[in-house]
C-alpha cells in the first residue's frame, strides 16, 4: 500500500469525521498508526491553521508541499496527541487545539519551513501555530528565523567551496615558492655563465 494511497485514504476518513460520520476504532488506529509512521520519519513536523482557507488555496498548498516531499495531513487533535506519544515530536502534543494541520518534512528542516512560511506570506487566513525539529520545540517566529537559514544544498556546496580553497590555496603557495626559487636559481646561472 502506498503512502499516497493512505494519506488519500485518510483524508477521506477525515471528511466523513467532519460530517459527523461515526468513524470506527480501527480507522482510528489506522490513522493513528500512519501519523505515528511519519512523525518518526520525519525531521520536522510544523503544525499549522488553515481554518478559513479556500478550497484552490489548499490545493496550492499542498501541491507546493508536495513537490518538496513535504507531507501534509488534516488530523483530528485527540488521535495527533495519541499519535506523537512515542516518536521524537512530542513535546508539541499537548498543543494541538482547534482546527489544524500537520507538515511533516522528511529530509531538510530548512524547506518546509521556506515553503510553509512563503506560503503564509500570501495567504490571509494560513498560520504556522508551532512545530518540532527533531524533538525541539519551536514557536512561530523561530519558524521563521529557520525559514530564512539556507537550504541543505546551499550550505553544502559552500563548505565544498572552503574545502576546496585550502588545498587550492596551498598548492599556490608552493607553486609561487618554487617558482620565487626556481627564478633565483636562473639568476644564479646566469651570473655564473656571463662570469
């Protein structure tokens, strides 16, 4: 069964919730299982408002999360307290109240929060409430701080950069010695052959 599959799955269950539609307990642990699956997955998990939002802003949303292997789930606050008991993110269990989503990234804590953040930019009713890097608590302004930080990538090819200048640099350095020396010798026969 694929992730895609059971998010889908998921959200349908999470509709009918909504309607008022009795969900069964072993739905319920099926949810609770999935968000337990990718809490522990994930690096980061940012809990958000989307209370109010329209349909097409939703699906930008998630269609800009998703292109940045970003999942994001519509969970119901008893079964997301449940759910992140045991994984690296609970210390933001008891905050989940009212209306709200969770955007799990996988790889770069840095790119959620950029995309989520940006998003939040242009959209009147969207709020970052809090998340969780690798079990820290963080609040909306430091949600925003992080979102500022480079990218994974950025910061890599950086420290690639200085890695390489040494060696490049010190190369240089002995390429200009031995040339000072190289030149000095030349004079030196120089001097000889004319004396």
């Amino acid at each position: 069964m694929s992730l895609n599959f059971l998010s889908r799955r998921l959200w349908l269950l999470y509709l009918s919730i909504k309607r008022g539609d009795k969900v069964h307990r072993d739905d319920k642990g099926k949810i609770i299982q999935d968000l337990r699956l990718q809490a522990n997955k994930a690096v980061i998990a940012v809990v958000t408002d989307f209370q109010g939002m329209k349909v097409e802003e939703m699906t930008l949303l998630r269609r800009s999360l998703r292109e940045n292997n970003i999942e994001f789930r519509v969970v119901k606050n008893t079964l997301a307290r449940i759910a992140f008991e045991e994984t690296p993110h609970a210390p933001v269990r008891d905050n989940f109240k009212e209306c709200c989503a969770i955007a799990f990234g996988f790889d770069d804590p840095v790119t959620p929060a950029k995309v989520l953040v940006d998003f939040e930019k242009k959209s009147k009713k969207f709020k970052t409430r809090f998340a969780s890097l690798e079990g820290r608590y963080l609040e909306a302004a430091a949600m925003k701080e992080l979102s500022e930080l480079p990218s994974r990538e950025v910061l890599l090819a950086r420290m690639m950069g200085t890695m390489n200048a040494v060696p490049t640099n010190f190369a240089s350095l002995f390429a200009n010695l031995i040339r000072g020396m190289m030149n000095a010798l030349d004079a030196i026969r120089e001097q000889k052959q004319n004396a």
